[in-house]
C-alpha cells in the first residue's frame, strides 16, 4: 500500500501507486537512486530481497546459470530443478516433502487451492478477514476487501467464507461439508503483519483434521525465513497440508512453490498442474543460491536477533509513539499513534523505506533477512526523530 505518484504517467497502466525513489542500484539493505543518493530499504522490494540487494552468491549464480542453459520448461528434466526440490522440501517440517514449482505468489495459492479441490471433491475455501492472497480471480475470491472481492464476483468465481482472525468458533461453524480448505497467512502481511494465535492455528489444524478439510499456509510473504524459521510452519510448531512460497524464494527472480504431503501428491497425475516457466534452470540457481546463502551466513539467527532489537527498539519510543509490535521476526507491524502513511513519508525525507498496511495505524517493517544491528539502529533513530 503506496502512496501516489502523480509521475507516472506515459505507456504504463496507471494500476501502481509508487514511492517517489527511483533506485538504479542495489546492495545489501541499502539502494541507490539515480542522483547517486543512498536510501535504507527496511521494504525490501515488499519482501523479496530476502539475501539483500545483489547478493554477489546469489548474482553469480544467476549469471552462470543463464550462460549455461538460461531456459528450458519441465517437458525435460534438469538436475538444478531436482537438487532445489531435495533442498527445499529438507527445509520444510514433516511431512511436506513434495513440491510443485511456478512463478508467482497468486500462482502458487491458486495451485494449492486446486489441489484442495481436487482432494476433497469440494469446491468451497474459508479464509480469514485480513487475507490477502492474490490478484487472479481465484487468488481474489478468497482475499479480504470489497474491491477485491468485486472482481471474483464479476468472473462468477465463488467468494470464500471469510471469518474473524482467532476465532475457532466461527471457524467450527464454518467449515462444513462444502469446504475443501482453510487459506490463512500465519502472519498477515498486507493486514500489517498480524501474527495468528498459536492456539488458533492448533486448533484449525484440529478441525481441519476431524472435517477432511486441507488446511493452507500462504507463506508467500512471511515464509523464507522471515519469521525467523525457514518457515512459519515451523515458526508455529502447526503443519498446514499444502504451504506456499513466492517472493523471498529467489532473492527476486521470479519463483514460486506449493509444497504439499505425499498424501496431497498421490491424489496427483501427469498433467494435473503445470507451468511453462516454473522452476526453469536460472529461477532455480537463483533459489538454490538463496538458499545456501540464508544457511552459510546464519540468516535466520539474524533475524531472530534483530527482531528482537527492533521490537524492543520501538517499544522503547513509548506508549505515546508506539502502541504496539506485532508480527514475527522480519515481518512486523508497529502500531502507531499517528497514521503510519504519514509516517512512511517523513522516513521518506530522511531517505529510509518502509511499507504501509491495509490497517491505517500499522507501519510494516519487512527489509533482508541480512538486515544488520547497525541498520536496525539507523531505522530506529530516524523513526525516533519522526515521531517526536
Ligand atoms: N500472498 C501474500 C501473503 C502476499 O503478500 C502476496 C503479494 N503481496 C501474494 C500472495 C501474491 O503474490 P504475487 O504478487 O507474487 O502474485
């Protein structure tokens, strides 16, 4: 949620509110604009530079991979395409060990949502209020928000169930025998990066359990690590049926996966899903790379470590300021006395990133993984001095 730049105008579709940065360059947690001006990106090109901004690892196996065999579509086998599948289902809790690749976030849940269908014989998904899932028309029938929900309608896709975040009651009432699947982000991050309850998630994977009802992490944008596990399934010690992944996945080249059960796989055959450009060679590189990096250099004890400076570093601005943290590891939402767009735009002045929320009061923080002690101080004396 941006702000609108009356710049951008010319060939374009004027679908994007932008930022008024115009970075040409990329290092680490830091970009660079074309005036030569150094800008702290705490957005991360919204949670996607998970290794930083060009990560050399990561650039070079982009690089190599493209001179070798930039493309070729899963018609034939290649190993990068098996060694990611090992790599990343080994990452994932027990028993998700399957996966299916693709390109996009919206791609991946609509996949995930065809696989419940297709399990379950059912056609109907609950999803909670805040959700946010996608731009396809299936992605938009399950997102929270009347002009999303608008255009499902208009395609004559059914809406999702949509019930209250935390609540196992409504969820109980829910989940009849029409629904084939609970589609939830364990942390919300357009909603400003709502942490669910444990308890909820433990509860919603009881019910799903007793209903035959595949429960769904939308882990597009607070898996990757960024939760300070590999996932957030594991983050939550709560397992979903089928989990997917996009954005932070490739550090920025476009990647997605759904990763599912043996259980979910075996309902599956040649043909049932498919895409031309998902897991070609160079995307996968990119992932493998990611991975290694976020392994050799310990992301995710950076994460943890500051997250935890961050949430500490806010509350400390006080109650007048800072009402609140929520979120988990680099997915986080400080609730604001004033509304946080305002604040986005004088952190803007002292030329440091952050993101909005579809909540007005809700400031997202979502910048690397490898976002340093040092950095995290920056950000929190810039917003000090804005929030005086
Ligand atoms: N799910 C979540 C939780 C997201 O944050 C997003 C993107 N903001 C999507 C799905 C859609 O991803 P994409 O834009 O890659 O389709």
């Amino acid at each position: 949620m941006l702000t609108a730049n009356p710049t951008l105008d010319g060939a374009l579709l004027p679908v994007y509110a932008q930022l008024p940065v115009r970075p040409v360059r990329g290092r680490g947690s830091w970009l660079e604009d074309e005036n030569g001006e150094r800008w702290l990106d705490a957005y991360g090109g919204h949670a996607v530079a998970s290794t930083g901004h060009c990560h050399p690892v990561v650039v070079r196996a982009i690089a190599e991979q493209a001179a070798e065999l930039l493309f070729y579509s899963t018609a034939l086998a290649h190993p990068l395409r098996e060694r990611l599948a090992t790599e990343l289902t080994a990452r994932c809790p027990h028993p998700l060990s399957k996966v299916f690749f693709c390109n996009s976030g919206a791609e991946a849940n609509e996949n995930a949502l065809h696989l419940a269908r297709r399990l379950t014989g059912r056609s109907l998904c609950v999803s909670l209020q805040g959700g946010w899932h996608g731009r396809t028309v299936a992605t938009l029938a399950v997102t929270d928000g009347e002009k999303y929900r608008a255009g499902a309608r208009a395609a004559g896709i059914p809406l999702s169930r949509q019930i209250p975040v935390n609540d196992l009651h409504a969820l109980e009432r829910a989940l009849d025998a029409d629904v084939a699947a609970l589609l939830v982000e364990p942390v919300q991050g357009m909603a400003g990066a709502r942490d669910l309850s444990p308890d909820f998630l433990r509860g919603a994977r009881a019910l799903c359990d007793q209903r035959n009802v595949l429960l769904i992490y939308d882990e597009v944008q607070c898996g990757v690590g960024r939760t300070g596990h590999f996932t957030a399934a594991e983050s939550f010690a709560v397992v979903p049926d089928v989990l997917t992944m996009a954005k932070g996945l490739a550090s920025g080249f476009p990647m997605a996966a759904v990763v599912t059960t043996p259980r979910v796989a075996a309902h599956l055959s040649v043909g049932d899903l498919g895409s031309t450009f998902g897991g070609g060679p160079t995307a996968c590189a990119a992932a493998l790379a990611t991975l290694a990096v976020i392994t050799d250099e310990r992301l995710l004890d950076n994460v943890r470590l500051v997250s935890e400076q961050l949430r500490r570093g806010a509350l400390a601005l006080g109650p007048t300021r800072v009402v609140g943290v929520q979120g988990r590891g680099l997915l986080l939402g400080l609730r604001l006395q004033r509304p946080a767009a305002e604040v986005q735009q004088a952190l803007l002045k002292k030329r440091v990133l952050t993101g909005t929320a579809s909540d007005a009061q809700v400031l997202r923080l979502m910048p690397p993984l490898s976002f340093s002690t040092a950095e995290a101080e920056l950000l929190l004396a810039a917003l000090a001095e804005v929030l005086q």
